[in-house]
C-alpha cells in the first residue's frame, strides 16, 4: 500500500474513534429518562379499597436514585396559572425503585383510598372527577435530573 493511503485511513480512524468516544462521553450525561410509563385509578367501593397507581421505567447512565410523583388534576386553575416546578415536586413522595439493569429501574407509585375516606370527603371525590396528569421528577445517581409535569395521564370517573 502507499504511504498516503495508509496515513489517510490512520486519519480516518482517528476522526471516527474521536466521534465515537465523544458520542459515548456525550450518552452519559443524558439526563434520566422515563420508557413505559403507566397511570391507573381504581374507585374503592364498599367491599374493596381504591388506588392509584404509577408505573415507570427510569434509565440514567449514572444509576437510578429515585422518581418524585404527584397526581394533579387537568383542571386545576390554580396550576393553570402557575404550573408545577422541579422545585416543588421535590418535596412530594418518592416511588418505590427496584434496579432491573446497571442504568435501569423499575419503579412503582401506589396510594391507596379506603371507601371510608371516600365517602368522608365526598365533596372532594366529586370535584377530583375527571382528567389528570402525572407530574415526575427523576433524580440519577450522579445528581442529573429529568422533570416532567405531564409524564402521563388519567381519568377518574
């Protein structure tokens, strides 16, 4: 082979092992993110309890280190003006994560509402009818974070 063609694929290497470590450099300080994200409400009746329940599965580079969520209704006005901050929603409670991988989790919010509670706040229960979006905040080991107030949605009927 000549000389020139050995150093311009040399070169070649060169810029293409550069692009793929950059590329890799880069894919580890992607924030958290959130794949096969699920909301679901069930009323509780007189004979069973109601829940509410999250699931999601959070994948981060660095390690998983938790998931923030808060339930909040679509027709809030007060959220309407002033929508959910990172800020806030790292003061709600935290999902329960369970590692699946080096970089994954597979994490579940559940609250569950007895129909004693419902029929105490019946008032409420009426005025909790209809739409809602679940709002998360992801947190990775190494402190990059990922927030999303709409990450999914669900309706109570």
């Amino acid at each position: 082979m000549s000389r020139r063609i050995i150093l311009g694929s040399a070169a070649a290497l060169v810029v293409l092992g550069g692009g793929g470590a950059f590329a890799l450099a880069h894919a580890g300080e992607q924030p958290p993110a959130l794949n096969n994200s699920t909301a679901r409400y069930t009323a509780p009746a007189v004979d069973r309890e109601g829940s509410f329940t999250f699931t999601t599965d959070v994948t981060a580079a660095s390690g998983v280190k938790s998931l923030k969520v808060l339930a909040w209704p679509a027709d809030s006005p007060a959220l309407a003006k002033n929508p959910l901050t990172q800020k806030e929603l790292a003061a709600v409670e935290s999902a329960t994560c369970k590692p699946t991988g080096d970089d994954t989790a597979h994490c579940t919010y559940r609250v569950t509402v007895t129909a004693a509670e419902s029929a105490e706040s019946a008032e409420s229960a009426e005025s909790a009818k209809g739409r809602w979006h679940v709002a998360t905040l992801a947190t990775a080991d190494n402190g990059d974070t990922s927030f999303n107030g709409k990450t999914a949605t669900f309706t109570v009927d």
